[in-house]
C-alpha cells in the first residue's frame, strides 16, 4: 500500500510447537499396516491433510504411480460440502487402480500415532498460508519431502532449513493437441478470474500466463483434476513412461534424506519458529509499538491497490475450479 510505511509492517510468523521427545508408536506396525491393508513391506509416506483442491491429491497419486514400492497415506477427508465431490472421484480412481495409497486413515487412527508409524511426510499442495507442513513433522523426526512452494518457503531456507530435495515442477510430456487444450482451458480461466476480480486482462497478458503454463514439458500442477488422474493411469501402465518422468525431474532424490539433516532441520525450526522464539519476537513487538508515535493516515485510494498487489495471474491453477 502506498501510504504505509515500512516501519509499521511488521512479521511475526507462526509459532510451531517443538516437542521435547519423538513419538514413539503405540501400537504394534504389523497390526497397524493391516488395520489400513497396508502391505507390510516398504516405507510409509503420510500426507498429513485434509484432502482439499489445493492440497493437489492428483500429484500425490502420481507420486504413488511413479513409486508403487512405498507405502502412502492421506490422513483425513474433507468436512466441507464443496469438496466433498471432488475428493470422492479422486479417491474412487485412487481405489480403481490400485495404488498403494491409503486414504482417510485419521478416522481409525489418531494423527499422532500415524505419525509414529511413518518414516517421513508428503506435501504436494499448490497454496498454503504460513507453510506449517514444510515444517511440523521435521519436529516429529519425520524427514518432509514434495513439492517445494517458493513464496512460502523462502523465509525457511533463509532460517538455515535445508530443503533441497523438494521439486518445484514435476513435468509430463504433453503432445501437440493436449497442449492446445490446456492452452484454450488457460486463456479462458484467466479472463474470467480477472473479470470477477474487476481486473481487465490484456491479450499479451493472457498469452504470457499461458506460455507460462504449457510446453511440450508441462507442470503436473497445471492440469485439470480429471487430467491428472488420467496421466497417473497411463503412468501405472506405462512402466517406461514412468521412468521417463522419474528421470527428467530427478524424483529419486526425494526418499534420501539422512538422518543427520532432519535432525538439523528439527534444531533449526526450534531456534525460529519455535515457542520461545515467538515469546520474544512478540514481546520486541509490543515494545515497539508503545513507543511508536500515533499517526493519521489519508484514506486509501479508490482503485485498491491491495487486490492489484495480491491478484498474480501466474499463481492461476485449475486445480482451485
């Protein structure tokens, strides 16, 4: 905003509770595998969400396709009615091609014993707020892997947590008619998204979130729900289209996480993010706002610039339809 000024903005970023132990599990692994079918070979991967649009499951079922030999688990099922539908096609397609990827498996389980049962967390999410799941399961002693979000994660890596082994893109090779398509569903999504936003969208402008989206090598993330669930099917079927994938986004580093660095990672979030960081962080805050002085602002310009800084035509996803 134009008229504020920059000694008024102040961050205070979430607090992320640090446990003085891990968790142990309290349940015998055998008993829990077979309490959700799960096989009892090979590592356990827990997408600790609520299966939301933006959580971007279709990703995660990829992830499952491009990986059958682990184990996967999405912890809850979404309570709003808006994505319910959603999350019930994406979740009968899951069953239909038999990935081994568990779902709902907070509503046997509490999240706390999931978590002790698992070797490490996914995140395949496009939009989060401050990020808690880059974060929270490092504090478990659960390494986290997936789709790094930059914006989001910026001020971690910042902070000395070490998340090299996320992807920012997991491209899949799109022939020419695929490309128009995505090409056509993008050119319209984003007018209309701008004309709802009261924001008129220029035709270079549009092109430039296209070209941004589409290519011969396209960002898994930037197609539709129902196409993604198609490419995970080809995939399961296709075990050279696999490798192909696998190979060209380098995915093999994702599962190689040494015990060393999560256990970096776990100090690294106590010392910035944790409690007593925050109690100070908070504390340095209040005392400078005592003793700023009080000041009146002119009021804010009628064409709200705030909806222009936050509307980024880029961040669009077909996913959020």
């Amino acid at each position: 905003l134009p008229h504020l000024k920059a000694n008024h903005v102040h961050l205070l970023p979430n607090a992320v509770d640090v446990p003085d132990g891990l968790p142990t599990p309290q349940t015998d692994a055998t008993a829990f595998r077979n309490s959700l079918h799960i096989r009892p070979q090979g590592a356990l991967w827990t997408y600790p969400v609520r299966g939301i649009r933006r959580k971007n499951l279709g990703e995660f079922a990829l992830l499952a396709a491009l990986f059958p030999e682990q184990n996967y688990i999405l912890t809850l099922a979404p309570q709003n009615p808006l994505e319910a539908e959603p999350y019930d096609v994406w979740a009968d397609r899951v069953r239909h091609m038999k990935l081994p990827l568990h779902i709902n498996a907070g509503a046997l389980w509490p999240f706390e014993e999931i978590m002790a049962q698992s070797d490490g967390a996914i995140t395949t999410s496009i939009r989060e707020g401050f990020g808690l799941a880059f974060l929270e399961p490092w504090t478990l002693g659960k390494a986290v892997t997936g789709r790094d979000l930059p914006d989001i994660t910026r001020d971690f890596k910042a902070h000395g947590i070490d998340l090299n082994h996320f992807y920012t893109r997991l491209d899949v090779p799109l022939n020419p008619d695929e490309q128009h398509i995505l090409r056509e569903a993008y050119q319209t999504y984003a007018q209309e998204c701008g004309h709802a936003m009261g924001i008129a969208m220029s035709a270079g402008a549009v092109d430039q979130i296209v070209k941004s989206k589409v290519g011969p090598w396209t960002d898994f993330a930037a197609l539709d729900r129902e196409t993604q669930m198609d490419w995970v099917e080809r995939v399961v079927a296709d075990p050279r289209l696999a490798s192909r994938i696998r190979e060209r986004n380098g995915l093999d580093r994702l599962w190689s996480v040494a015990a060393e660095r999560v256990q970096y990672n776990r100090r690294q979030i106590g010392q910035h993010y944790g409690l007593k960081a925050y109690g100070s962080a908070l504390v340095k805050l209040y005392r400078q706002m005592a003793e700023s002085q009080i000041e009146s602002d002119p009021p804010l310009p009628l064409d709200n610039p705030m909806l222009q800084h936050f509307f980024q035509p880029d961040h669009l996803q077909l996913l959020r339809k």
